[in-house]
C-alpha cells in the first residue's frame, strides 16, 4: 500500500509492559468510528501492515493494542514514534456538513493582507493544532489553521481567507 491510499489516525507513544503492548495515540477526531483490525505502520517510507490482535480505547484520545507477533516489548520498542494509518477504504464515512481541516487540501488560501498565497499542499496534524503548507514565492509557508486566523471558508470555491499575524510570512521570505 503506498501512503496516498491511507489516512493518518496517530502514532505509537510508548511501549506497556514487557508482553508488546503498544499506546497508540489518535490525531484522528474520532477513533471510536475506526476499523482497527489491521493498522499500516510508516517504517522506512513503506506501509507496513501490523494486524492488530486486542485493543482497548481510553478516554484520553488513546488507545493500547496489541499486535500478532509483537510479543515481547522488545518487538515492540521499534514501533515507538511511528505514524500509524489505515486505508482510504475504512474510512469513516461522513455526513454532508461535517467539514474537517484535513478537507482543505487543495484550497487556495488568500491573505487578507498580502493577497493570494497559493494551494494548501499538505495538512499535518499537530496534538495542538492543524498547519497548512502553503508554496508562496517559491518558499514553504506553513501557519496554523485555526478560529483565530480562518476568516472564511468557500467550500464551492475551495477557497479560504485567512488574516496571518503580522510578520509570519516575512519570518519565512528573509531565508
């Protein structure tokens, strides 16, 4: 599987005793809807498939599994930090008027002071926050997305406003 045909849920946080119980901790907005028989594991830029043999959610955005054949916590430990996804296919599927920050990829993003910036490339979730990608004059820009900084959304456009802080975009045009 390559990485365009999966979504990112979270990452490996930690090892749990010595039998390879991993914590998995989700990015994604709800894991309670995720299909978790097999989760791909990012090692070496491969999709790496792990089935997942016993999981437990926690309240706190977590969750400890266990995988088939990560027996002991020294199989374990190298998953440690690793991005965990699944594929396309098992995604959950949404209503109409659920709109995520991942949804705007594609976008093109305009500046209410410096004008239009360019197409959102990447989105990456942060425990945080969510940071767009932006290529303006030929540099990567990256800024938050959040309620502070969205002016608006046109989702028939695939547009978005944003008011960046003064001197954000200064910070990464002076390199």
């Amino acid at each position: 599987m390559k990485s365009e045909e999966a979504f990112y849920i979270g990452y490996i946080t930690k090892t749990k005793g010595l039998k390879g119980e991993l914590q998995l901790f989700f990015e994604y907005d709800a894991p309670e809807l995720l299909d978790l028989d097999v989760v791909y594991a990012e090692i070496s830029g491969k999709m790496v498939p792990f089935f997942v043999s016993t999981y437990k959610l926690q309240t706190n955005q977590t969750a400890n599994i266990y995988l088939d054949d990560v027996d002991h916590i020294d199989k374990a430990q190298p998953l440690v930090k690793k991005k965990i996804y699944l594929p396309l296919t098992k995604l959950p599927d949404r209503s109409e008027e659920d709109f995520h920050y991942n949804d705007l990829k594609g976008f093109i993003v305009s500046d209410e002071t410096h004008g239009e910036l360019g197409e959102i490339l990447e989105i990456n979730e942060y425990p945080q926050q969510f940071v767009a990608t932006v290529a303006f004059k030929e540099k990567e820009v990256l800024f938050p997305l959040n309620d502070d900084m969205i002016v608006e959304i046109d989702e028939d456009k695939q547009t978005i406003l944003v008011d960046l802080p003064e001197g954000l975009l200064d910070i990464y045009l002076s390199n």
